[in-house]
C-alpha cells in the first residue's frame, strides 16, 4: 500500500468492518452499564457510497452503552452529515474526516470536508436538501463552520445520566 493509503479502507474492507461492527452493537445494545466512561475517535473515510454505513457502524462503536432512542437519532444524524460530505464536497477529495466524542455530558459528531462552503439547511419549499432540518430537529446544537479552510459540520446531542 502507498504511504498516502495508510489508515483508509477498500469497499470490501469497509463492507467487512460494517458486518463487524453490527455484531458489535447487537452486543452493545443488549449490555447496558450503570456507568458511562468517555471515548473519542477519529477516522478518515474514502468518499464513496459506503461513507455513510461505514460512519454509521463507527458512532454505534464509540457510543455504545447509550441509550438506544440517542443512538438511533445519532446514527441518523451522523449517516446526514458524512452523506451531505460525500454528495456536495469537491469531486476531487478522496476523504472527509468524520470525529465521535462521547463525554459524560453530551455526544458530539464531526463531519470534515474540503467543500467550499459550510453546510446550510436550504429553504423550505426546495427539494430534497431536508437532511440538516432533521440534524437541526433531532440533535441539541448543531453547526457548519470553516476551520483551518475546510468544513466542518457538527452536532451534539446532550446525554441523561446513567441509570435516568
């Protein structure tokens, strides 16, 4: 593999990691714990069609042990936010950078891109485009901001304490 390949995975690995990782969090979701600890991740993903399943897989991993209706509401949210990186950035980027934390407090999700312009809900009336109307319904804060001259687009779900 080249040096610049490191870290980034095939279709086919992508789709080996995702059936994993549903097996993963089959086990996630039926084991539940009184205390939730901290976890941070970060991965490249190639801008493609499985961006989105692949996302989706990692933020059930790093999440897990949440309760379940965040974790379907976030992977929803993450599935919009890594698909709008893979349909608007530039056609010539080949990965979008996709960040979990889960803290004690709150769950934060990640999107980066090298698009031009920040993500922006488009008005209502338009089609389609209704994928950051639903980020903006479903999560607690959310937003779309230039950092270092790439997108970054964000949400974070705030979290009940264990055992509520």
């Amino acid at each position: 593999a080249k040096a610049g390949d490191e870290g980034r995975l095939s279709h086919n690995e992508a789709a080996a990691l995702t059936h994993v990782l549903g097996k993963v969090e089959l086990r996630a979701l039926a084991r539940r714990t009184g205390e939730r600890r901290s976890a941070e991740f970060e991965k490249e993903l190639m801008v493609d069609r499985s961006a989105p399943a692949l996302g989706r897989a990692m933020l059930l991993v790093a999440a897990a042990g949440l309760p379940e209706q965040v974790l379907l509401d976030a992977e929803l949210l993450t599935s919009e936010l890594v698909s709008n990186s893979v349909r608007h950035g530039p056609s010539d980027a080949d990965a979008i950078t996709l960040r979990i934390s889960v803290g004690t407090d709150a769950l934060r999700v990640e999107v980066e891109d090298g698009g031009p312009d920040p993500a922006r809900p488009r008005p209502p009336g338009m089609e389609g485009g209704s994928g950051l109307a639903l980020v903006a319904a479903l999560s607690t804060r959310w937003g779309g901001e230039r950092k270092d001259g790439r997108n970054v687009t964000w949400f974070e779900m705030d979290l009940p304490r264990p055992g509520d």
